[in-house]
C-alpha cells in the first residue's frame, strides 16, 4: 500500500491518541473498527467499548496524556512511538497498531526499554 494509506493510519492514530488526551471519544466511530481489540486491555472492544474506557480513565486520571514522538510504518501496520503518564512521570512505550479497510483494528502495546538520550 502507499503513501496515501500511511497518512491515513498517521491520522488515524493521532485522532486516536487525541481522544484519550481531551476525554472527547465522538470520534471513536469514524476511527475504529467495529471489531476493535487492544491486545493489553481486551476488556475494552469495539467503538462502545473505547467510548466508555475513555470516560472512565478520564475521570479516574484527568492529567493522564498520551503523547506521539513518531509514527513509522506504511501500509496496514504501523508502529506509534511516544509516551504515557502524567507530565513529571511518563513512561515510554511502543504501540504497534493493524489499520483494516481505513479504520483502526488491533492495537499491541510494549514497554519501550532501549536506553535514549
């Protein structure tokens, strides 16, 4: 696939990460996969189950922010490099993430470990 996908899966991701960041989930229609599946909460599936997640951790964690470093990849899988955590205390992970037929379908999460300076 070419260039015209991976700007897609680009915003994509980023919308995706947009809705854990405001708490505004109303895009989770238009972005996800109606069989959604976050292989590190599988508790959390389809749209619905996003919708509802993200209003709880929201709540629960106001000042929780996600934050994208790079997105590489073409095609159908991707890779999101970024953070997750409060400002003073982030961790660095690793999404990796299956883009199906323009909408976003699975989601792997890794604990970055490589040592950056």
């Amino acid at each position: 696939m070419g260039a015209d996908v991976t700007r897609s899966a680009r915003w994509l991701v980023t919308r995706y990460f947009e809705m854990w960041n405001t708490g505004d989930a109303s895009a989770a229609d238009e972005i996800l996969s109606p069989a959604w599946v976050d292989h590190a909460h599988p508790e959390v599936a389809g749209p619905d189950g996003v919708r509802q997640a993200v209003g709880r951790i929201r709540q629960a964690r106001p000042d929780l922010r996600f934050t994208i470093d790079a997105v590489l990849g073409d095609g159908d899988l991707v890779a999101v490099a970024g953070t997750a955590g409060q400002e003073a205390a982030s961790t660095r992970l690793v999404w990796l993430v299956r883009v199906q037929d323009g909408l976003l379908a699975e989601m792997w999460t890794y604990r970055d470990t490589s040592v950056l300076s």
